[in-house]
C-alpha cells in the first residue's frame, strides 16, 4: 500500500516540476559561439645568416578555425607585421584577411658591420597599431 500511494505521489509531483521549469520566465539570451579564423606563424625562408647582397624572403603561416563563446565578436582576427633593419623600424603592415603567405624584402648591406633583422608580428582589434606594442612573436636573423 505504501509502495502505491508513494508511486501515485511521484508521477505527479515530477510531471509539475517539469511543467513549471518550462514556465520560467528566463528572458536570458544564450551566448553565442562565433567562429574565428586564428592565424600563427608556420616557417620562413630567411636565413639565419643573410647574404650581403640582401634578398626576398617568404614567411608562411597557418589558419586554424576557434569557436569562442561571445557575445559579439569579429570572423577574422586582425594582425600586423613589420621588419627592423638594424636601427630603421619599418612601417606596420596591417593583414585584414586570412594569409598564409607574406613576403619580405631586405636590402643589401655591404658595409663590414653587422645589421640585425627582427621580424615582429601582432596580434590587433582593427588596423591600428597594437596596444600593447609589437614583440608578441619574433624572428630575429643578422646580417653579416
């Protein structure tokens, strides 16, 4: 008899428990999940030792696909690259849309003094430059 009237209670009891969660009155939208296109640095051709005479380099790099959870968000997350060549810092060069390829070009330097190279690339929110400056990833190689 027990085992009956605790049956005839339960059914009903949780058949209300499902009705009035369905009730809620949660106007809450659900986050959104946005997918990114996330680019990173693969391999160049620039070597660690440049010739005098200078050359056209290649850096490629790779696209991978995130899905983050957020409310508004861009598809492509923009970023920047510029080339130092000794003392003279070259202008940003802003990248608005998936790459996997870019090409440098670095002059000749025939004198006896040796010029460092430093590739830099940054991560941005639009074309400006990076808040927090360049140096999240670098490539340095000298010249001899």
């Amino acid at each position: 008899m027990k085992k009956n009237l605790l049956k005839c209670l339960c059914l009903p009891l949780g058949m209300l428990c499902v009705v009035l969660s369905a009730c809620s009155d949660d106007n809450t939208e659900p986050t959104k999940k946005t997918e990114y296109t996330v680019t990173e640095f693969a391999s160049t051709t620039i070597p660690e030792t440049i010739p005098a005479e200078g050359g056209a380099y290649t850096m490629t790099f790779t696209t991978r696909t995130e899905t983050r959870s957020q409310p508004v968000v861009p598809v492509f997350e923009p970023w920047q690259y510029r080339v130092t060549l000794g003392e003279a810092v070259g202008d940003a060069i802003a990248v608005t849309e998936p790459k996997t390829e870019v090409s440098v070009v670095i002059g000749s330097n025939y004198s006896k003094e040796p010029r460092a190279v430093v590739v830099e690339m940054a991560v941005t929110e639009d074309a400006a430059t990076p808040p927090g400056g360049f140096g999240s990833s670098r490539l340095n190689r000298n010249l001899p």
